[in-house]
C-alpha cells in the first residue's frame, strides 16, 4: 500500500518547503523506496502559464506538456525522475472539475459545497498518484502557509485522510522558522507554536517539525518546541541555512528526517543511502578549480526565480567543469548599441534567455550582435534563439526590416512567425506547443557532437518558429539550421560556422539538467567559457609581456 507524506509550512513563505520535500525524496529514494512529489497550489489559476515571471517566478514544463509550478523542476533536479500533469494541481483546477461535474448533473441536485465536494476532490487528486501502487511513498508539498484562507481546504482534506487512513500511513511534515533575535542573542520559539496552534485548532497535528533556522537548535530547545507542539523530541529537525541548496539532503540525513518519517509510517529503514555521487557533485561545486562569468540576458532578472531552471542547469554544469560559474544578470531593456561593449566586454559567455513580448527585444538583439561580431560564447534559447535570426537576417543577409511577427504582427519580412497551428487559437492557457518533441540533428553538427546523438528529444513552450521561407538564405551565409523536427519541419536549432559556440535552440534544455545528468549543452557551453576565458587571458599576458620587453 501506498504510503503519503505531506510537507506543509507555516510562520512565512518561502522557507523552501519545496526543497524539504525534494530532500526527504531524495533520501528515500536512496534507500530504495519508490518516491513521487506532488505540488497543490493554493491559487485559482488553472496553472501557472499565463502568470507573469514577475508574479510566480518561472513556469516549468513536465515531459507530457504541463505547465506547472517551479518546484516540479526541484523535484526533476532530485529525484532524476520526470513529473507529469499529475504532480501539480491548482485550486482553480480542483473548482473547475467540480464545477464542469456540477453543471453534468453529476451531483444530482444536492447543494454543491466546499465540503464534502472540494475536500473530495483534493482528496481524490492527492492519492491519484499512489493508486496502481507504482510508488512506495507520494510526498505531496501544499502551497501556502497555514492560516492562509485560501488554503484551508487543503489542511481540511489532509485531516480527514489522515483519520480515514491512520498516522501510518499518512504523514505530517511542517516546515517553520524558528528567528534568531541578534539583540537579545535568541532563538524564539513562539512563531512556531503559534503556527502549530493555528494548525491544530483546524484539527491537524504534525508529525514531525523541520526548523528553519541561523542558528543551531540546542537539546533544550528541541525539547520546549517538543512539549508545546506535541510531537516527539526526535521528531523536532534542525535545518540549518545551508550554503546551497544541493547541500540540504545531506544535512537532513544528518538530522535522521527519512529515518523518522519511515519509523512513524512503521516502514523498513531500507538500504543505507548512498549519496557518494550526490557528495561528488557537491565536492566540485563547493571547490571549483577555476571560474568563470556569464552574462544573462533576460528581462525578468530582477527575480532570480524567473530562470530558476537555466541557472541551476548552470550550476550543474559548472560542477562538471570544475568550475565556478557567476553569473552576471543584465536587464535587456536598458541594454543599447552604445553601451553593448561597456555592458559585455568582460564577459566569458553571453547567454540569452527566453521571454514573450517586445519589451527589451533591441537590448537582446544588440546583446547577440555583439557576442556573434566579437566571437564570444553565446547561446540562445527559445526567444534568445528567434532574435539571433532576427539579428543575423538584419546584420548579415541585408534585411533591416526583419522582425518576429510576435513584435511586430505587420512585418513583411517576419523570419520569425506564428505557428500554422497556433493561428486558429484564442485561448491562451495551455495552448502553445508544449512539451517533449523529438529533433533529428545533422550528423557532421557541432550539437550532435555535443549530445553524442543525431536523435534527440527535448521540452518546448512557444507559439512562434523560424520561417523556414529564409532557411537557404540562412545556411549560404553561415547560421545553419542543423536540427529539425522530423514530423513538421520545425527548425529547433541554428548554429553559427566558424565561430567558438554559438548555439541557438527553440526548445528549453534548461528542464531536463539534473545533478546526476547536467544537461549537454550547458556543459559544452561552460567549457566553450572556460577556453573563451584562458584564451583572452593568454592573449593579454602575451601583451604584457611584450609591453615590458
């Protein structure tokens, strides 16, 4: 029988009970459990793909083409194992099929209310995952914090599981904070328990209390927030700020989090986790033998969680590299001709990152021209992609007009436009192409290098695509489309002849990087950095030393 973990939070947001959730999987995984994490969502949104970045951070998209919350992409990163549909749900979504039941007939008349229908609902979505047996152990994280009014059905649903089905086999993990005063030199308790309080007056307890915390918990304090929470002192965990977020499984194993878990759910303790090549990872991460800077290119980079994905595919791939990767954020709207050089010339690389609409379109083109011109690294993804075809068609073929008909619908030179497929929609939920397509690359490509494959499968969120009107034109003068969709022609990447790296894809590489797998193209991308790097700094030592001769 499936057994379920839900990890709730409480105090504040953004405490990380995502990466909690992530960590537990991980060390359950490890002892050989089969392991699944589920995201509820307490907002009416169906999902999150027509939020702004600037509202909900990145949309992360599944290998079935769901549009979902960036903790999936946690999940993937941990796990190495893909999410679906299921794994995400979203209090519009649980309304929306109430509602569609109700207007079916489908209640047969009785008064449709929050409870018992909502509750059911939630309830039916939360062991969806669990009911052929596939897993061993569903983890389900719930959006929000305790006492927030949108989430009380949630909190409402987990009670009457946790009576229907028994503390053995449903599990409740609340994550809390525990400040420290500096002037008073204390860690206070009181936020915690009222968070308990406020939990249990809506009759549910947790089961084990995770601590976020800046400093450490000393035995008497694990032993107060035990007696005035109700849980037992073991089930009282530390967790510590850590250095990466990477580091946190560890420390949970330190703290014995999965050895509790499993003790309460009356569960073997399984395999000893080895996390040798988890260890490994971070070996390199934290002892980089060399570093480099990258600049992103980007139009949400005020909030870090727009490119959640790209940055840590970075990280990824800068482990592997033995190398320190910085980033360097740089807002496209405010970057110009006449500052490009200022802006970017101390760049290693030049990433340009995905995006809709106009706003900082130049910035980005001006960006691209100048990586291309002065044969720095760059790589182009989604709509970083479609303006280095804009810039090239520009720069190079002689059409100044060029344009994305996204930018500019009237354009009669659009080397990028709409989808055939996408013209005859309206809707915009859910309706760009999305997720896994496959791409047939040329053999003699420096990307089927790269993957080691001419066959490759990769996430797609995107309306528009390269006019392939312009593709001879394109290849004669230098940027080669090298890979294509086999089924529709769909050009999903472009590189540049003669050039160090410069790689253009439609599709997002960003969702498929994990720590055991980081991601092809971000490696060789780092690496091309990394030579770009040593190269301008033989170059300049060869000056100086000419200089003091």
């Amino acid at each position: 029988m499936t057994k379920y973990i839900f990890v709730t939070g409480g105090v504040t947001s953004s405490l990380g009970k995502g990466i909690i959730a992530a960590s537990l999987a991980k060390l359950l995984q490890a002892r050989g459990y089969t392991t699944t994490i589920q995201k509820f969502d307490p907002y009416i949104n169906v999902d999150p793909g027509t939020l702004n970045p600037y509202e909900h951070g990145e949309c992360y998209v599944t290998e079935d083409g769901a549009e979902t919350d960036l903790d999936l992409g946690h999940y993937e990163r941990y796990l190495n194992t893909f999410t679906s549909q299921a794994n995400n749900v979203t209090t519009g979504r649980i309304y929306q099929h109430v509602i569609n039941k109700e207007r079916e007939g489908a209640y047969l008349g009785k008064t449709v209310q929050v409870i018992p229908h909502i509750t059911d609902e939630i309830k039916r979505r939360m062991l969806l995952l669990g009911e052929d047996n596939k897993f061993d152990i569903v983890i389900t994280e719930l959006g929000g914090t305790v006492g927030d009014i949108e989430s009380l059905p949630y909190i409402e649903a987990v009670r009457q599981l946790k009576w229907e089905m028994g503390t053995e086999n449903c599990l409740v993990v609340h994550l809390t904070l525990i400040p420290y005063l500096k002037a008073a030199k204390e860690l206070k308790t009181k936020p915690t328990q009222h968070s308990v309080k406020m939990m249990s007056e809506h009759g549910l307890l947790p089961d084990v209390l995770v601590c976020r915390t800046e400093e450490p918990l000393y035995k008497e304090l694990k032993r107060k927030i035990a007696l005035f929470c109700n849980v037992t002192q073991d089930a009282v965990i530390e967790a510590l700020d850590a250095d990466t977020i990477y580091g946190v499984p560890l420390e949970m194993m330190r703290e014995r989090l999965d050895v509790i878990c499993l003790e309460k759910m009356q569960m073997p303790l399984g395999t000893e986790p080895d996390l040798s090549k988890w260890k490994e990872f971070l070996n390199k991460l934290r002892y980089p033998k060399s570093k480099v800077t990258i600049g992103l290119i980007g139009k949400y980079v005020e909030l870090q969680d727009a490119y959640k994905s790209i940055l840590e595919a970075l990280i990824h791939a800068g482990a592997i590299n033995e190398c320190k990767v910085e980033v360097r954020n740089i807002h496209s709207e405010f970057l110009t001709k006449e500052n490009a050089r200022e802006k970017l010339h101390n760049l290693d690389a030049i990433l340009v990152a995905p995006g809709f609409g106009s706003r900082g379109i130049e910035g980005k083109i001006d960006a691209i021209k100048y990586a291309r011109v002065n044969k720095i690294p760059f790589f182009g993804i989604c709509l970083g992609m479609q303006m280095a075809c804009v810039e090239f068609a520009r720069n190079v073929l002689n059409i100044p007009g060029a344009h994305s008909t996204e930018m500019d619908p009237d354009t009669d030179q659009a080397v990028i436009c709409m989808m055939e497929a996408q013209k005859s929609i309206t809707q915009k939920g859910g309706t760009m192409r999305l997720g896994s397509y496959e791409c047939e690359l040329h053999r003699d490509s420096a990307a089927a290098g790269i993957y080691g494959n001419t066959n490759i499968s990769e996430r797609h969120r995107h309306r528009y695509e390269f006019n392939n009107e312009y593709a001879d034109a394109f290849e004669k003068a230098g940027l080669v489309p090298v890979g294509k969709n086999p089924s529709t022609n769909l050009i999903e990447i472009v590189e540049l002849k003669n050039h160090p790296f410069y790689i253009g894809v439609q599709f997002h590489p960003e969702y498929k990087s994990t720590v055991e797998n980081p991601h092809p193209l971000f490696v060789a991308f780092i690496k091309a950095a990394k030579v770009a790097q040593e190269n301008r700094n033989g170059a300049a030592k060869k000056i100086y030393e000419k200089s003091a001769v």
